[in-house]
C-alpha cells in the first residue's frame, strides 16, 4: 500500500508536528548548570588547597570528587535529571564522562557482573577512550618525527 501525498500536505503535517525548540533558552541554561558544576569544581580546588594540599593534587582531588558525584548521581538517577535541563552543559565537564562511563555499566548490571557491567561499561566512552589514546600516539609520533629534524 502506498501512501499518496502531496509535498505541501507533507509540510502541512511536519509543520503541526514538530515544535520549536527555544534554542536561546536552551543554552542559557546549559551555559548556567555546566558553569555551576564547573564552578563547584573550582570550589573543591580551593577548599582542597585551604586544606594543604599543593595545586597539582589539589585539581587531581577535585576531579576525583566531581567524578565520584557524578557517578553517584548517576546510580541514583539524578544526572539524567539535571541532563535533561542542562543539555550538553552537563556533556563538557568531566562529570559528563563519568556519566557516560557509568550509566551502561548500572544500567545492564541485571545481566552480571561480566555479561552486563563489564561488557557495556564503555559502550558509550570506549570510543571516545580509544580516538583520545590514537590521536595522541599519532600526535606523539609525528612530533617526535618533526623532532629529528
């Protein structure tokens, strides 16, 4: 059965489906919740460095503490919900990674430990993981080639 339709009766019907996205909006809001977790971090680097640690651990405990609350959030359920609202300001920090990482991995966790965790654990990250580690090693080499000469 084929289904006759006009082009003008098409757009008629796209038009009355689809609805406007309020772009501006959108990014003002993912522009604010990425830059509140941004600012958190900032936060922890501070608070960590008043504690006494030195600048380098003090950034390397705050990125550990903004990926364990990521990930907590996202075995709760929460990063989804703050994603929903934020769009891709939740995408670019390090907590979007850890989303990334950790939601396939909770989600298929029913089907075992192997089966489940283990196999869909990168599922989403693996390939960011896999073009970030060749891009470098390209970039090492062509460096260390540009180097000789």
């Amino acid at each position: 059965m084929k289904l006759e339709i006009s082009y003008k009766e098409y757009e008629q019907m796209y038009k009355k489906a689809s609805r406007n996205s309020a772009t501006v909006h959108n990014c003002v809001k993912a522009f604010v919740i990425g830059g509140a977790i941004c600012a958190v971090g900032q936060g922890l680097v501070t608070g960590y460095s008043l504690l006494g640690l030195s600048d380098k651990t003090s950034s390397t405990a705050a990125t550990l503490t903004l990926i364990l609350l990521s990930v907590t959030l996202t075995a709760f359920g929460l990063y989804d919900k703050l994603a929903k609202h934020a769009g891709a300001g939740t995408l670019v920090p390090v907590t979007g990674f850890a989303n990334a990482v950790a939601a396939p991995a909770i989600e298929f966790k029913t089907e075992g430990l192997i089966t489940g965790t283990a196999v869909k654990l990168f599922t989403i990250a693996g390939p960011v993981i896999l073009f970030g580690v060749l891009s470098g090693v390209i970039y090492g080499a062509v460096y260390y080639i540009y180097s000789l000469f």
